[in-house]
C-alpha cells in the first residue's frame, strides 16, 4: 500500500511540473513562474506533512524521487561552476584593451569585494542579533545536515593549518584536481589558475597577435557556450524550487517552520541593508541612485526569483 501512495505522490508532481510547462507554453514570465513554483511547493509540502506525517515510510519514499529533480537541479548548478568562472575570469582578461587597466581593475575589484564584505558580515551579526537568531533552533532537513557535517570537518582541517600552510593551499598545484572541487580552497584555486592563463594570453599579444588571437576567438566561442548551458539549466529553476520547497516543508516540523520563516524575516531585512549601502556607496561615486534603480530593476527582478549569479549577469 506505500507503494501506491509514494507513486501517486509523484503522479501529483509530474501533474504540477506539467502546470508549469504549460505556463511556459503560454509565454508567462520567468517570475510568475518561479513564484508559481513556490507557492505550489508550499502547498504541496504541507498536504504530504498533514496526511502522512513527519518521518512516515510513505513521506521518506516520496521525497527520494522528489531529490531527482530538487536536488539533480542544484547539482546541474555545481556542475557549472568552475567551468563558468574559468572562463569568464579569462576572457574578461584577454578582452581587456589595455593591459595596464588590469592592475587597476583588480585593485577596485578586491578593495570593493573586501569592504563590502566586512559589512555584510557585520550587518549579517547584527540581523541575528536583532531577531535573536540561534541557529540550533532552526531546524534543518537531510541535505543541509549533511553539509553542514561537511563544513564542520572542512573547518577543523583548516583550523589545524597554519597562516602560511592556508596561503600556500590558494596556490594551485593540480588544476584538474581542483577543478573537481576536491579541496577546500579549489575554486580559488581555479580563479588563479584562470588569472595566470589570462595574463599568459595578454603576454602571448606582444610577441605573436595571430596566435593569442586564435586563442581569444576560441575562449569567446567556448563562453557563449558555458552560457547557453547556464541558460538551460536555469529553466529548470522552476521545477526545481517546486521540488525543494516541497521536501522541505514536508520534512520539517510546524515549529520548525515557524522558526525558518523568522529567518527568512532577518535575511530579508540583513538584505535591504546591504541594499541601502550599495545605494549610499553609488552616490558618494558621484552616480544618481534613482537612475541607478531604474535600470537595474529588471536585472535585480530576475536575481530575486531565480536566486543565480551566473544567470543574473548572463
């Protein structure tokens, strides 16, 4: 009998991605989707939770074949990743006019990532603060488990290294093995990988055009292909939300979710504030916020709902 009602709660999945599709077909837009995706999910989450109950034989079955598609799309997500910053961290090198524009840009850039990082980190401490955050309160499912179990011991083997032995670990000694991600500084590791090739190629500019000439034309070729993949994956966005919101909510307790939706409140909140700084940051350089509001709205639309950087600036 768990049988019947495991497969009859895929049937209802299958029924509600083919809503989706549908919505697709008639031309409504990547948000409306997205937010159906969610709002279905939620749904659908707790009317497993209400008539099966937290930790049933039918609920566990059910969101096994739920993980196909929640977690198989966040997977096709990791998928892309080093292959996207590989190259767009050289062809953003080797399109450069001007190579004594490098050092400059690089300055601005990880002057900007650090500051606005320590920010963030503070208004992060803050937000929790404000909303009594404790994160042993809020409960999480299986796959957040098991990568925070991840994490815990990527942290101890960081915390036995030493200052020097940390930095040495950035510098990449086997780029295929870091390009599987098997080290925890591995996409750091990539991005260096992937500064040196751009600076090789802008060297390679001087002394033979023709040749780095080829090369850019293929890196170009292979990005707008890395790009048409992320655009593919991202359709996906979703099903996938359907699927994860739905395990989620049905694996997790009512106060459980109570909690989590708290915690959405102060994310949300540590946001706007970030939010606003970027505003303030945008006037003291001398650029009118509002105009800036105005034109990056859609690009921040679609950040929103599709929760994908690599998306976004596709």
């Amino acid at each position: 009998m768990n049988t019947f009602y495991i497969i009859l709660n895929v049937v209802v999945l299958i029924a509600l991605i083919g809503l989706l599709i549908r919505m697709q077909q008639k031309h409504y837009s990547f948000s409306k989707r997205v937010f159906t995706g969610l709002g279905l999910g939620i749904l659908l989450g707790v009317i497993l939770q209400a008539v099966y109950g937290t930790g049933s034989d039918v609920l566990s079955g059910t969101i096994g074949w739920y993980n196909i598609v929640g977690s198989g799309y966040v997977q096709l997500l990791m998928m892309i990743v080093v292959p996207l910053v590989m190259v767009s961290i050289i062809q953003s090198i080797i399109n450069l006019e001007k190579t004594s524009d490098l050092g400059k840009m690089s300055t601005w850039i990880i002057g900007s990532l650090v500051s606005t990082a320590m920010a963030a980190a503070l208004v992060g401490v803050g937000s929790a603060a404000v909303f009594d955050l404790n994160a042993g309160e809020i409960e999480s499912g299986q796959a957040e488990q098991e990568r925070g179990s991840v994490l815990e011991s990527t942290l101890g083997d960081i915390e036995d290294e030493s200052m020097p032995e940390r930095i040495l670990s950035f510098v990449p000694s086997n780029i295929f093995q870091d390009m599987t991600q098997d080290r925890p500084t591995s996409v750091i590791a990539v991005v260096i990988f992937s500064m040196i090739v751009g600076i090789a190629v802008l060297g390679l500019r001087r002394k033979n055009p023709e040749e780095a000439e080829r090369f850019t034309k293929g890196v170009n070729t292979v990005f707008s292909v890395v790009m048409r993949i992320v655009t593919l994956i991202l359709r996906l966005t979703p099903f996938g939300i359907l699927a994860l919101i739905s395990t989620t909510v049905a694996s997790t307790e009512m106060a459980g979710i109570l909690q989590l939706g708290k915690f959405v409140i102060a994310s949300y909140a540590a946001l706007l504030v970030m939010f606003l700084i970027h505003l303030v940051l945008i006037g003291v350089f001398g650029l009118n916020p509002m105009t800036y509001l105005k034109k990056v709205l859609p690009v921040l639309s679609f950040a929103f709902t599709s929760r994908s950087s690599a998306g976004t600036i596709h």
